[in-house]
C-alpha cells in the first residue's frame, strides 16, 4: 500500500535543502506513532491513559531545526554504533579503524554525523508500518564496509510499537543500532520521571569510568542502587553516594538483561495515567539513562525541560563491545544479515 497525503505531511527542509516529512502510522484503538525520515526520529508516540485520553508518551522537539541541532538524541534512530567506543578506535582482523570522536576522544551513538542526522528513505507500507532504508558508504565516520541498514517500525493492534532492524555489509564490520526514546509516561506535563516505576530483569551491569566507558568488569546489582529486579521508583536510589553514579550523575549505564521465556526485559509504570510499558528485545543489554542533562533544554510546546524528565531504555550490544573481547560482539562478517528488534508495548493498570 503507498502512502497517501493523509498520513504523510512535509516537516521542513533541512540546511542542506532537503525536505524531511513525518508519516503517522496507527492501529484500529487509535495509538498512533508520528515518524520523520529525518533521523527516523520518532516525533511523538500517542498512547491512551487508564481514563482513555490520548497521552504523547515520548519527549522531542516542535521544528526540524531543532532536530537539526539536537545533540540529545531525542527519538532517534542510532548507529552505525551505539553508545561509546574507547578513543573512537578498535580492531577488527588485524585491522586498526579510527571513527569519528564526537564526545571528546571518544565516540558516541555513531559519530559526529551519524544515523540521526540522515534523510532515509521512506515508504508506508501499510496504515500500521514505516519501512526505513539508509545506504552507509565504506569509510562512513570511519567504519569499513559499504552498509545498508533497514529499520521497520510498527504499531500492533495489541498496542506496541515494534522496531526490527536489519543490517548488511560487504566488508566485516560494526553494525549495533538502538532507539533513543525519552519517554515520558506522564505525558507531556510530567516534570519527573523519579516517582514512576522502573522493574529490570537483569543481575549484573557494565562497570564504567569516569568517561562512562566500561572497564570490562561486570558486576553484580544485587545490594547496590542498580538492582531493578523488582519494581521501585527509578528516583529511590539515584542519590546515593555510589561512585557508578556519581560517574554517570545518574543512571547512564548498561544493564545485561536476562529476561526468559518471552518475559519482558524491563517494565515501567506511571501511577498518575496508569499508562505501562514493557519491553523486549533480543539484544544482550538495556541502557537505562535517566535524562541526566536535560534540564534546561526547549522541548515540545516550548517547555523547559527539568533534569529526570524522562528516561531512556536502550536495548543494545554492550557499549565499547568492540574492544571487549568478552562480550556479546556487535560485529558482522562480509556477506552476513543480522536483524534483531525491540518492543514497547502498552497498557494501563
């Protein structure tokens, strides 16, 4: 099915004059997600409180200039890899490759011009589905191999909003993509996310520095402020004087999800709309940041955002996996097609 002029309108145009749109795909009970093929930004994902109003769950921008200019990541689609790399360097066969550092020395979310600065191309497939395709070229931000990716976005009629990427390369090479959502469950007048309710299933995470780089060490939650297996308010610890924190002034950190048996990989609940989101992918981690850096920032409406405003979860390979031997590569073979997804889906209670 092509798309029509009822669900695609015209963004704007971008600095280098092309224009960018954004497609609504929806499902039959009115949950709705608003697309642009600039960054594959999700503008706005509409889902309906525990009283049946319609609630934008996920924080962004009004203009695609702000867009342009976003350093935040809002709504968008990431690679070729995300999260960080140690000195914006690793080795793959032998082979030392240097990327773009974009955070300091270090590379972040895909360098200086990544994903979420793209135009991709666009085509609605049906009123429920945005299929998304970016060609990456060899030595893009300094990656090897000529890269085609292809992310499908969908809107379920059990109310979910599902991500399945795809990637293929003819050189071997790093391809770990996420989604970075800020979602807000309170909608768009929440000015804190600390009292809604977080539940990981996970029992370790990624040790970091004070570069928020992993030192290669894993280790256990249990007893510490990172232990989510059971739901608490994501604001209950966030203040304790725990070093892992302090480097992340909050929570920016990967937890190892080890969720089974179709169980979802982490939950998350507002008491104030009843909205709850469950998510699940079959990547190896979950990036929970807590919108440490956001206060002061213009969003939506033109509100100021307050730090805690909204919170990420980022399924993914482990950051700096590349240069981590033991852990879960996000490196693909000449040839290879890997394909992996997330699900947010929704209810109220």
């Amino acid at each position: 099915m092509s798309t029509t002029a009822a669900n695609k309108k015209i963004f704007g145009t971008c600095a280098d004059g092309m224009k960018a749109h954004i497609y609504s795909i929806k499902n039959s009970s009115g949950m709705e997600a608003n697309i642009s093929d600039f960054g594959g930004v999700l503008v706005s994902l509409i889902v309906k409180d525990r009283n049946g109003r319609k609630c934008d769950v996920v924080t962004g921008y009004d203009t695609l200039k702000e867009y342009e200019a976003d350093t935040a990541y809002f709504g968008a689609l990431v690679g070729r890899c995300a999260n960080r790399i140690k000195g914006g360097r690793f080795n793959i066969d032998g082979m030392e490759y240097d990327v773009s550092r974009n955070e300091g020395k270090n590379h972040l979310h895909g360098g200086q011009y990544g994903f979420n600065k793209r135009i991709w191309h666009a085509e609605q497939t049906a009123p429920d589905t945005l299929k998304l395709t970016l060609f990456s070229p060899d030595k893009d931000q300094g990656y090897p191999g000529n890269l085609i990716v292809c992310v499908v976005y969908k809107v379920t009629e059990d109310n979910a909003l599902d991500i399945a990427y795809s990637g293929f390369s003819d050189k071997k090479t790093v391809f770990n993509m996420t989604h970075h959502a800020y979602f807000m469950l309170g909608g768009q007048n929440e000015d804190s996310i600390l009292d809604d309710f977080l539940r990981i299933r996970a029992d370790a995470v990624t040790e970091i520095d004070n570069e928020l780089i992993p030192t290669g060490r894993i280790t256990d939650v249990g007893g510490t402020p990172f232990d989510f297996r059971e739901m608490k308010k994501i604001g209950r610890d966030i203040g304790a004087g725990n070093t892992q924190l302090i480097y992340g002034n909050g929570y920016d950190h990967n937890f190892i999800i080890k969720s089974k048996n179709g169980e979802p990989c982490a939950e998350a609940y507002c008491e104030s709309t009843g909205i709850y989101m469950s998510v699940y992918t079959d990547l190896p981690g979950l990036q929970l940041y807590t919108g440490n850096h956001l206060s002061g920032m213009t969003v939506k409406g033109g509100r100021k955002a307050e730090r805690h405003s909204a919170f990420c979860l980022e399924a993914q390979y482990f950051p700096d996996a590349v240069n981590h031997a033991h852990f879960a590569q996000p490196v693909i073979e000449s040839g290879e097609y890997r394909a992996y997804s997330t699900r947010y889906a929704f209810s109220v209670k």
